[in-house]
C-alpha cells in the first residue's frame, strides 16, 4: 500500500469565468454552501425544498407542479427529461444545429427510442418549416429542442411556433434550457413547452450539482402510465416523485449543499426580478458584442438569433485561438472558451452569464482580448473596442 498522499489546502487559482460554464459564483451563494447540513428528511430541509420548488418555477416561467432538481449536473436533468418521456418503441426528433442536438440523440437512443433529425448547419437556428417537414414525414412522438445552443452561440427563436407544430401532433417538446434559463428570456408555460431541464452553472451562477427540470401534466402523465420504468433507476422520475412530491419519503440523499446553493441563486433570481435580469444580460451581452465589433471581429450569429449569455465571435484571421485562450488563462486568470465540433477552431465562445454578466467582468474581459489579440498580431482595433463597450455600460 502507498503511504499517505501529500497533498497540500487546496488554493485554486482566482479566475474571472467568461466561459462557457460555470460562471462567476455571487459570494452569497457561497456562503449558502458553508451553512451547517441538516438531514435530507429534516423538517426544515423539507421546507427549503419547497421553497427551491417555488423559486423555479418562478425562474421557469411554470406553474407546473413537477418542477425539482435533479441531483446531478445538467446531463443529469437532461438524462431525466428524455429518459422518462422517451419510452423504447418512441421516435424522437432532434435538432443537427449544435453539439447538444446530439447529446440528446444518444440519450433517446439510449432509452430505446427511434432518433429522426431535423436538418440546420452548426451556427444556426431551427426553422419552423424544417421542423414541420420533419414532423410531416417521422410523426415523431418527442421533439427536443435547445433553446440556447452553448457550442455555437445561437438562441432559437419562435419558439411557441415550434411547440404549436409538435402540439398539432400530439408529441410533447423538450427543450434544452441550460444555458439560459435566468439569463435569457424563456416562458416555458407561455410557450408551450412541456419538459425543460437547466443548469445552475450558467446564468443561475450557482456551483454544478442540483439541476431545474420542470414536467407539465401531459408529460408526466406519459412518464406516470410508461409500460416499462425507465432504464435508469436514479433518474426515474415516477420514484423520484415520491422525495419530491407530496410524500417526501426517502429514495436518495439529496445534496443537500447544492440545494442550498441553489436555493440562493434563486432567490438572487426573485430579488433583481426575472425581466431585469433577462435584460441586465442584454445590455451586458450587448456592451461585449459592441466592444468586439468596435474592434473589427465578427459574430458568428446575426442579431436576430444572438444568444447574449454566449457570445461566439469569430477568430480573427492569422490568430492561433488556443494560443489566446491560454494566453488569456496564464496572463489574466481569465477563462474563454474556443469552438466546438464544425465551428472548432473558428470562433471564441464567451459567456456573458449571471454574476459575470457585470460592467467589472465586460470590460476585463475586452480588455485583455484586445490586448492578447492585438500581441498576436491580429489586425483589431482594441482601444476602438474598449470604448464602444464603455460607452454601452
Ligand atoms: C446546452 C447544454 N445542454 C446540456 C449541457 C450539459 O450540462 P452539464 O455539463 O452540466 O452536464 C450543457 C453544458 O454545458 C449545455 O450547455
């Protein structure tokens, strides 16, 4: 046997997160992580659950009543989401735009369903025709969406036009809220939408661990009366409605922590009020984009399908984009991320979420990508930069 490991505290560096996820944690959330544990049948862990069950729904625009977090990161929502709805023998349509179309694929195809697609390039949204043409032709039982495509930047818009293609054939729709749920405009009830999963490490700026999943009455009803429970016993939403639900009868220790953290994004959430906070993204979003522009770089979506809470912006020609990632890391302690998939190594992927979307974050980061960018030769105006976004904070 090896003798004790010699590991010295734990120091990690003090980044700024202008990434992809997670983004800066607002200290109150932190400090909701270091409060004592109580039992997950606590009388009074019960009482918080019920109130992270009231602050989602808030933060989901629902009044559904199956709104919890799932224990687990956003895959783990996601995973509960499609492997209850999804039963083997279903067709599931999925979307070929982004990275997150194709997680969900395997998912469905993992629960037994049938995977048919509907066709759009990495980088732009879904159109209502194509996903009425997929409907027409597949008749599919499940239609997944994301709504804010992390890997490419793009925000789907018509969303209530999508819905009311899938409602027109009995399938229920499952979108993709993890990247902007608290941080983009989503009105999950108003829309239509039957199930949405979330993260908290993006516009919520609460740790990974306890992630918003949110079912109306027809989908659980589909998940209630399934012939066959579903594949994964952790993520069985009809067990998993007993913790959750009226019951509260134990079926796996909640993080009760990350219930906790989540709890305080939340109610960071209902104190600056859901609309402001969707426009405090924008205008911060929006400062960013200004400063980047004013620069002479290019974003990869147009305005109208502009994702705010993830910026991607074009790599200047003649610049190595891993070089000015890490130059960005190693230099400023600043996170950014680059492409994925058809768009890798074309453009920078920059968050704009939560408690990084503040005048301090935008211009550090503007700043220091000018400044690295301009070092590495590109041909950009950085002080051009620096000043258009001042001039939008
Ligand atoms: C759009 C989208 N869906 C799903 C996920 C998966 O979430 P997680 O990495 O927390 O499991 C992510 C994570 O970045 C995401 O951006």
């Amino acid at each position: 046997m090896q003798d004790a490991p010699q590991v010295g505290e734990l120091t990690p560096p003090n980044r700024t997160l202008m990434g992809p996820g997670p983004s800066d944690v607002n200290p109150r959330v932190l400090r909701a992580m270091s409060t004592p544990l109580v039992g997950h049948l606590d009388p009074s862990f019960i009482e918080i659950m019920n109130e992270v069950q009231d602050l989602l729904r808030y933060t989901f625009r629902t009044d559904n009543k199956w709104t919890i977090p799932v224990s687990g990161t956003g895959s783990a929502a996601m995973e509960a989401a499609i492997g209850n709805v999804v039963e083997p023998g279903d067709t599931m349509l999925v979307p070929t735009n982004g990275y997150f179309g194709g997680r969900m694929a395997e998912m469905a195809r993992r629960a037994g369903g049938e995977v048919v697609e509907v066709d759009a390039p990495w980088g732009e949204p879904l159109s209502p025709s194509a996903v009425a043409d997929a409907f027409d032709e597949h008749q599919p039982d499940v239609f997944g969406f994301v709504h804010a495509e992390t890997s490419t930047g793009v925000r789907q818009p018509n969303v209530s036009e999508l819905t009311g293609i899938a409602h027109e054939h009995d399938a229920l729709v499952v979108a993709d809220s993890v990247t902007s749920i608290g941080g983009v405009e989503l009105r999950v009830d108003e829309w239509g939408i039957d199930v949405a999963y979330a993260g908290p490490q993006k516009c919520l700026s609460c740790p990974p661990g306890a992630s918003p999943l949110t079912l109306n009455d027809d989908a659980m009803d589909k998940v209630l009366s399934r012939e066959e429970p579903a594949r994964s016993w952790y993520l069985d939403l009809s067990l998993l409605e007993g913790y959750w639900g009226d019951e509260r009868a134990y079926h796996h220790t909640a993080p009760i922590t990350n219930v906790y953290a989540l709890r305080e994004a939340l109610r960071l959430v209902a104190e600056e009020g859901i609309a402001s906070r969707w426009k405090r993204h924008e205008r911060m979003a929006g400062a960013l984009k200004a400063g980047v522009k004013a620069m002479g770089m290019e974003m990869n979506a147009p305005d109208e399908y502009w994702l705010p809470s993830l910026n991607a912006v074009r790599v200047p020609a003649g610049v190595d984009d891993g070089t000015v990632i890490s130059r960005l890391l190693d230099e400023y302690d600043l996170e950014i991320a680059g492409g994925l998939g058809d768009l890798s190594g074309e453009i920078f992927r920059i968050g704009c979420m939560g408690h990084s979307a503040r005048p301090k974050n935008v211009t550090y980061l503007v700043n220091a990508l000018g400044s690295v960018l301009a070092d590495e030769g590109a041909d950009i105006d950085a002080a051009a930069g620096a000043e258009a976004t001042a001039e939008k904070l």
